[in-house]
C-alpha cells in the first residue's frame, strides 16, 4: 500500500490502519493517496485525499443523457447525424 497516512492525538497500530485503507478502498473504489486519522477518545475522524477523477461531459442527444456516442447502435447513430442543430443569429 502506498497511502501516507497521518495519526494525530495518538498512537495506531498498523493492522487498524491497513483496516482503514482497505475499508477507503472498497468504499470509494480507489485507495486514498493520503489518510488523516485524527484520535478522539474511543473515536477517530477519518479525512481522506483521493487522486483527482477527470470531469466526463454529459449531454442530452435524442432524449438520452450521454457522455459519449460510442455506445449508440447504428440507429441512433444516424438519429444524431440527422437532428437538427439549433443555433443563434444575430442581426447588427
């Protein structure tokens, strides 16, 4: 594992904090580049720091919420080839 991870207020044991790493990773689907562990009494505040996911454009195209067109059968692809694109005009 390759996850920085800092305690604070106290001591963890390292089977606790491979416990917190596995559970950041099943949780969220990636391991945390970096876990704050902050001890409070029989509590602890976890704040983890995960690497950035790209931002995926989605758009509305022939009543489907899509992101990208890949996955349209033939059928769709010529509905989208044949819509209309609807755009401003401008008279100076």
């Amino acid at each position: 594992m390759s996850c920085i991870v800092n305690v604070k207020n106290g001591t963890m044991d390292q089977q606790e904090i491979n416990a917190y790493i596995t559970r950041a990773t099943q949780k969220y689907g990636s391991e945390p580049l970096q876990i704050d562990i902050t001890i409070d009494g029989d509590e602890v505040e976890l704040d983890y720091t995960f690497e950035p996911r790209p931002f995926h454009r989605i758009r509305r195209i022939t009543g489907y919420l899509v992101g990208t067109l890949d996955r349209f059968n033939n059928a769709k692809r010529c509905e989208e080839g044949d819509r209309v694109k609807h755009t401003l005009h401008y008279e100076s």
